[in-house]
C-alpha cells in the first residue's frame, strides 16, 4: 500500500541565529519540499518563545504560496480558543481566494505555549461566551462552508471573501473525542503521535476514526534522517515529550520537564501528574526511517504521514528531509 508524506515546520531559531534567518529557512525548506514532492508544508502556532520564529502561521502561509507554485500549505495549526472564529474563517477564506486549491486549515485545542501567553492572547475576550471548544469548531465551520449564494441575502453576515475552493480542514487530536468531533463535522482529523504514541492509544484513535469517518488515516510523526546511524542518534538524544496535569485540570503536552514546571508555575497550580511520553520519534539512516514508516503504515493503515524533525540545526534539518524524500522515492511500494 502507499502513502503521502507531508511536512510540519516550526521555524525552530538555532544556536547564534536571529528569527529572520529561520523563516528564511522555512522558506527554503517549503520551496524544496515542493521540488522533492512532499504533498503539504504546515506551519505551527507557539507562542513567547526564544527558540520558534512562527506564531502566527497564516502570515507565513501567504508568504511561502507566493513563492510557491504546486505544494499544499497550511497550519498545523491555528490555536482555535484565543480566537474568533469567524476571523479564523476570514483569514482562511483571504488565502483560498490567494492560492486556489492549495490551502490547508489545521486547528488545535491546545493552547501553542504557557499560561502567560495564553492571557495575554485572550485578554479582554469572554471565553464563557466563546463556549467549549466543540462549539468554536462548529461556528468555524458554519463560516467556512457558507457559499456566494448567500451574497443575494441583503443583511447576511459572511467570511468574505468566499472563495472558488475553500481550505481543506483538519482537525489535530490524541483522542477518540478529537477523531469523533472531526467525523461529525465530516472535517479530516489528524493524529498527534508526535505528541502522544502510545500504541495502544493510537490503535483506539485510528480505529474509531475508521469506523466512522471515509475520510484518510493522517498521523503526525517525528522523524530525523542522517546519512549514519549515529549522526540521527545524536540529533535524537535531546527530543523529549512531557505530559503535565494540573490540579486544576488543565493537561498539556510540552518539550520538556522545565517547560512543565514552568506551565504549572505560571498556572498557579501544582502539577498533578508528570511523566515522559512515549515518543514517536523515527530516527535513523533513511532506509530505517522508512522501514519504520512503513511498519507503522501497515499496523495502523496510514494513509499519510505529517513529519516534524525536531532539529534546530536548519542543515542538519535540510539534510534530514531530503534523505527522507530520496529514501521514500526509491521506494516502489511507497509515493510522496
């Protein structure tokens, strides 16, 4: 069986660097992606922080289709509880109008950094009358979905522009709640086991997504690729996944223990529960990676894979996707 392979950039700020020098990068790594064959180039949403150059992946988005011609981009994603929906839509709508059949919408629930952030996103905003979550999705995709017809409707409120092609939606999750929301919606739903692959959780996820949505089986994964297995070792020795729960309820995924006293620091409550995730992470010389793709493919009848290669280093990150793409092109059962 085959597969696409698609990316998930972070604009990661390496050693010495400034942020200008990693957006050029991202760049550089979209307009390659496109010319190695990779189907999409996502961008995430962080937020307050020295080490990623990308909060606000629509910016980013307009930039690169215009110096694109053929890849998908989109986000991975927009961070959906500090916003309006209705602008979501507008800023979604502006770049479907831009780049025709090439736009992605990828929407989180997590909140893309740490408590001081997220106040001062939502500063001013009412969350009680945002309502949970479920509901912003909906009201997302009701403004999505609303065509010019409704342009003869003299007093109607609409996401201008509408475009010819609106973006294709994603919905991110680790849970069968997450798969079922984006089933229901008839949204596409991506698995986040660069955040959470535990196997056993993955296997109930894909599994209740199957059974109901027709829709393709996306996972998010990390990969590094280096031309010995003790180069992508090394690389892989500093990636790490945590898992924090607050005593208040609050439950995050972040990069590191720091990172999960600090979000319980700055939530001004004791965490409850803290352990290092399982991780997804493939590393490896290309064949392996691949190999490890594939036997994940085959367990869990993936239909396309979303790669994050958590490398600051921007050559090291280069060298890494571009074996992967000639890995996976030489590879008769397997399709970018």
């Amino acid at each position: 069986m085959s597969y696409r392979i698609s990316l998930l950039d972070k604009s990661p700020i390496g050693s010495q660097e400034t942020a200008s020098q990693a957006l050029q990068r991202t760049l550089q790594l979209a307009k390659q992606a496109e010319a190695w064959g990779y189907h999409r180039f996502w961008i995430a949403e962080h937020h307050n922080t020295s080490q990623l150059a990308s909060p606000s992946p629509e910016l980013i988005i307009a930039w690169i289709v215009g110096q694109t011609r053929r890849i998908r981009v989109g986000s991975g994603g927009v961070m959906l509880q500090h916003y309006s929906p209705y602008k979501v839509a507008e800023n979604f709508n502006l770049l479907a109008s831009l780049a025709q059949g090439r736009i992605d919408l990828g929407v989180g629930k997590a909140p893309g950094g740490l408590p001081l952030s997220t106040r001062a996103l939502q500063q001013g905003v009412h969350q009680q009358e945002k309502g949970a979550f479920a509901d912003q999705l909906a009201q997302l995709d009701n403004w999505l979905s609303l065509t010019p017809a409704a342009e003869n409707e003299p007093d109607a409120l609409r996401a201008t522009p509408i475009p010819a092609q609106s973006a294709e939606r994603f919905l991110l999750g680790a849970s069968i709640e997450s798969a079922l929301l984006a089933a229901q919606l008839d949204w596409n739903f991506v698995f986040a086991a660069h955040l959470n692959g535990e196997r056993t959780l993955m296997q109930a996820v894909t599994d209740s997504w199957r059974c109901h949505s027709q829709r393709p089986v996306v996972v998010a994964v990390q990969a590094i690729v280096a031309t010995s297995e003790a180069e992508a070792s090394a690389l892989a020795a500093s990636v790490e996944v945590w898992g924090v729960e607050l005593e208040n309820g609050q439950r995050v995924t972040v990069g590191s223990e720091a990172q999960a006293q600090a979000f319980a620091r700055q939530a001004g409550s004791p965490p409850r529960h803290l352990e290092r995730r399982t991780s997804s992470l493939l590393h490896g010389t290309a064949e392996r990676v691949h190999a490890g793709l594939t036997a994940l493919q085959q367990a869990f009848g993936i239909d396309e894979f979303i790669i994050d290669t958590p490398i600051a280093d921007g050559a090291a990150r280069l060298t890494s996707l571009q074996l992967l793409a000639q890995g996976i092109r030489e590879d008769a059962d397997a399709v970018i």
